[in-house]
C-alpha cells in the first residue's frame, strides 16, 4: 500500500488540518445540539436556544379571549427581546494518534441570521487555535451560514496549520515498510455557495486555494519512493474550482436523530486556476440516521473517494482523516481509491451521558478494481459522551477504537459523523 496523504478543507487534500483546526470549529458548531434533549428533558430545561424559538412561533388563536390575546401580546414582546445568538468559546484536549497530545481552543458565536426564520438551522461562525505537544500548530477562520429559510448555504474559512508527524508507507519492490518524521506547512482558504433546487437538495459550486510545503525531519531518511522525493522541498500552489451537490432530510444539522445526509463534489485542480497540480478528485459522503427507544441514535456511513491524474501523495484518499475507520493514523493508509463504511449506536442513558459503540471497514487502493479482502483495514471501539453545556448540548467524546495492530483513544467534541 502506498504512503498516505493529508487533505484539508484548504485544498481537499490537508486532512490532517482539517481535523485539527477547522474541523474543531465545525465539530464544535455541530455540537450545538449534539444532544437535544425529549421532550420531557426540554419541558424540565427548554435551553436558550428552545426558549426562543418557542416564543417566536407564538400566534394569536382565530378566537382568543382578551387574556389570552394579553398573554400572547407578552409572549410576541418577550420574542423580540431574544437573543439572537450563543457565544460558546471552549478549550478541548485532543489525543490524536498522529499528531500526538494537545489543546485545540474554539470561540463560536451560533445564531439566527433572521430570528423570524424558524426553517434554518442556526449559523455558526468563530475561530480555532490548535497546540499539540508534538510541535503541530494552527489556526483559522470560518463559518457556515444558513440564509432564506435555509434556501441558500454559504461556508467559507481561513487556515494556517505547521502539522509534524510521522509518514509511512511500504516499498513496492521490497514490500518493506517505512515511516519517516515530516513537517508540512499549509495555509489557505475555501469559499463555497449552494441554492436550493428542489426540496432537501442543494446544488453549487466550492473554489479552494491555498499553498503547500513538506519537508523531511530527519538527516538520514530511507530512500524514499520517487512520488515523494519529488515533492520534497517544495511549496506548491494547490488551487481548485468544482461542483457540490448536497441532500439533507436530517430533523437537524448539528445532532441529527432521523434522516439522510448525502454529500457529493468533484474538485478540479488545473494550471488554468494558478494550482501547480493538475488533479480532479471525487468524493461522495452517504449518512443515515435513525431514532430507537425514543431517545437512542442508530447512525451510519458511506464514503467513497476517487483521484485522478497521478495526484501528488498528499492529495490521495486516506483513512483515517474526518473519523474515516477510528484506530488508524493518517500518515499510513492511502490510495487514488478509497471506500468506507462504519455505523455507531448512540445509547442515551442519562439527559447529559451517551454512551456509544461502533465498528467499521475501509481499503485504500490504486484503483477501485484492486480492492482485496486481504487489503481491508477494520475497527471497532466504544465511547462515552457528556453533555458539557446542556443549554446549547456541547458535548465532550471520549472514544477507544481497536484496528488490526493497535488500539487509539479520541478525545473531542461532536459526533464522528
């Protein structure tokens, strides 16, 4: 298997600083009901967010009385006196396999664009920092915007992230395995606008652009494959421009407990943009959710990745990134062609503990066609997740994962997908 890749939300292909930097704040706005409560749990604690929106959909009945014209009169007053939004700003300790140890702080504000608007699920912009005690650092920029009655989406981002890990991979003519120290520095951003077409379906376009180094930490690296010897040494300009197509029936963006969530884009890296890499890359991401017991959550996981025209390392598919296949590292499992399935129960004992267990299966390969049972990575674990922040439903997770030849411990917040 060749030597596995970074992608992120720069270029589609720094995952590593997507995870860690602004994959915090997204987790951290998908957090913001990662554990909406019953409706026995909102009637003992509705929450700002739950208050508001009750007040705001108050209406006169055809036939009201005058005291109950008053108490709605009081109720529409108390609506326009809400706030809009909930400034959250949380440190995390992340254990990450990679990367090693550290504290990522977030600062989100999550809002109504329009508070009138009970059809948008809430924006979210902030910030995120990112220390690691294996010398990773980074930050960034962004936000995710609902618009019109959720008619239209706008997500955009700023990213710096110096990422130090260890790249592996096996020799093809030996079958000998290597790992060699590297650091790589990637700063960018992405600006990406979808519009409604029909009903759950959104159609639109996503532009990346952004630069990327790697270098060797070591003075006496193993001879090394020529797809990454030629990228050593180098700052490359990796600018893209492609299509997105979302279908989103989830009850909610940030927790959901029914519905589907398909994700699907191509990426298109071309000198016509200014990128110094000419690659189109494929993704389709498939989610399902489904509520058991009243309170539980079956989720699961689809993903396919494609790339084409023999990609720099980097941009490759990866296992491991995005909570692709838990218990494995980026830096070791990648191909031009990657598939990946996993499924998680959600089992909600308390009103702010979940517990939760999940396994799952992914293959890295040259081509789909090269798929082997033989090649076929896997993993399971369990985890536990606390209600931090019950008027908002931050939740912190704790999950341990056991692949083929290790186990791994996640420290995070949100959901793995």
């Amino acid at each position: 298997m060749t030597p596995t890749p970074l992608k992120s939300l720069i270029a589609k292909c720094l995952a590593v600083a997507c995870a860690a930097c602004l994959g915090a704040l997204a987790m951290t706005a998908n957090a913001g009901e990662a554990a909406p409560p019953t409706e026995a749990d909102s009637a003992a604690n509705p929450g700002a967010w739950s208050t508001g929106m009750e007040a705001m959909s108050v209406s006169v009945p055809a036939a009201a009385s005058s005291s109950s014209s008053a108490v709605n009169a009081t109720a529409a007053g108390d609506a326009k006196k809400a706030k809009r939004g909930q400034f959250l700003a949380v440190p995390i300790p992340r254990v990450d396999p990679a990367l090693g140890n550290g504290l990522i702080g977030v600062a989100a504000y999550i809002f109504k664009l329009d508070p009138a608007d009970t059809v948008s699920p809430p924006s979210v912009v902030g910030a995120v920092a990112m220390w690691m005690d294996g010398g990773s650092v980074g930050g960034g920029l962004g936000g995710k915007l609902y618009i019109k009655e959720d008619r239209y989406r706008v997500t955009a981002g700023l990213l710096y992230a110096d990422l130090r890990y260890d790249l592996g991979g096996t020799f093809a003519a030996t079958g000998n395995d290597f790992k060699v120290p590297i650091s790589q520095v990637a700063n960018g951003g992405l600006a990406s606008a979808q519009i409604r077409i029909a009903p759950s379906s959104y159609l639109g376009l996503s532009m990346k652009v952004g630069k990327l180094s790697t270098e060797l930490r070591t003075d006496s690296p193993p001879g090394l494959p020529a797809s990454i010897e030629d990228e050593l040494g180098h700052v490359l300009q990796v600018n893209s421009l492609g299509p997105t197509y979302t279908y989103d029936t989830r009850d909610s963006t940030y927790y959901p407990r029914s519905g589907i969530a398909l994700d699907a884009g191509i990426d298109y890296y071309a000198e016509s943009l200014g990128s110094d890499v000419d690659v189109n890359r494929y993704e389709v991401n498939y989610r399902q959710y489904k509520t058991l017991r009243g309170r539980d959550v079956l989720a699961w996981q689809a993903y396919l990745c494609a790339t084409g025209k023999d990609p720099p390392f980097f941009m490759q598919c990866q296992i491991g990134p995005m909570s692709l296949l838990r218990g494995y590292a980026y830096g070791v499992h990648r191909g031009d062609a990657m598939a990946a399935a996993q499924a998680e129960y959600r089992w909600q004992v308390r009103p702010r503990w979940i517990l939760a267990a999940f396994a799952g299966i992914a293959e890295a390969a040259p081509k789909f066609g090269d798929f082997s049972l033989d090649e076929t990575l896997y993993s399971g674990g369990v985890g536990v997740r606390y209600v931090v922040e019950p008027k908002n439903g931050v939740t912190l997770r704790v999950d341990y994962a056991q692949g083929k030849d290790e186990g791994t411990l996640y420290v995070s917040v949100g959901e793995a997908f």
